[in-house]
C-alpha cells in the first residue's frame, strides 16, 4: 500500500478514536442515579478573581451511593462553592455545615432519566457526526493522491470499513449508558 494512503488512514483512526474519547469524557457527566465527584467536574469556582475548576479548591467525595460531600481547602470559600455548584445548572440543591457543602443526589425519575437519555444520544450523534467528517476528509485527501484507481477504491473501502467499526463502537457505549441510566 502507498505510504501516503497509510498515512491518511493512521491519521483518520486517531480522528475517529478522539470522536469516541470526547463521547465518553460527555457521558461521564451525565449522571446515571449514583453520586459521583466527575458530576462536579463542570463546575468553576470564582477563586481569587479567576474561574477554578473545583477539584482544585477541595476534596470531593461520595461517602454513600446518594451524597457527594466537598471539603474546600479555606473555609471562606464554602458560600462560593454553594452558589458555582447551583449557577451550573445541575439540579443541585447544596447545603453546607459549616465545614463542608453536601450535596444530597436526588434519585432520578422517569422524565428525568428519558431527557438524560436524549442528552447521551445527542452526545452520542455529535460523536457520529465527528467521525463521519473524518471520513469525508480522509476521502477527499485520498482522491487528491494521484495513485491508481483501484488504490484508491481499496482505500476508500478500508476507510469505510473504519467509519463502520467506530460507529458501531459508539452505538456500544451508548447502549450501555442508556442501560446504565435507565437501571432503577
């Protein structure tokens, strides 16, 4: 096979392997009915004048399968945290003790879990689109080689076959977030 031809191919895989690494960095957000400190991971913390994620401010953690508890570093900084922590539109609703912002996650229900299904398959649609434009891209590279025509169908074909092969990868971790969020 012509170098250049491999060339694309290798730098359409690592295209489509980055759609497929976004897809799953989105659907960890989406919270499937147990808490988790990745649930917080949006959230920015207003911190001597600049937007800090807060994992760098506190410790989080999920002391049962329904509470996250966040421990800031200063304790001036629990009103902050409780206000970043709802300004995030996460369905929230934090309270603290003085030493701490714990965060009771509600169980979800049945409206709920169907718009966070709706929300991973958009996730998992823009991931579809990502590797069908590396295809069109890894296309349009291979008709600008001059090689011969039957090169170029073969490579048409291998890169076909990869689009297959990642679609059919995202379809696999959408089934098992949508498995996931459903589960009562």
């Amino acid at each position: 096979m012509n170098e250049d031809v491999s060339f694309i191919l290798e730098a359409t895989r690592d295209s489509m392997q980055k759609a497929i690494s976004h897809l799953e960095k989105e659907l960890v957000k989406i919270r499937a009915g147990k808490a988790s400190p990745s649930m917080l991971s949006s959230v920015m913390v207003e911190y001597y004048g600049s937007q800090t994620p807060l994992s760098q401010v506190s410790n989080i953690n999920t002391p049962d399968g329904r509470t996250i508890s966040v421990q800031p570093w200063e304790k001036n900084l629990i009103p902050e945290i409780e206000s970043a922590i709802m300004n995030a539109n996460l369905g929230f609703n934090p309270m603290n003790n003085g030493e701490m912002v714990i965060i009771n996650v509600p169980p979800l229900t049945e409206e709920r879990r169907k718009q966070l299904v709706k929300q991973a398959k958009a996730e998992a649609e823009d991931a579809k689109v990502g590797v069908r434009s590396a295809r069109q891209e890894a296309n349009k590279e291979i008709k600008a080689l001059e090689i011969s025509e039957d090169l170029e169908k073969n490579a048409e074909i291998d890169i076909q076959e990869l689009t297959d092969k990642y679609i059919s990868q995202i379809d696999k971790i959408l089934e098992v977030k949508e498995a996931e969020i459903m589960k009562v």
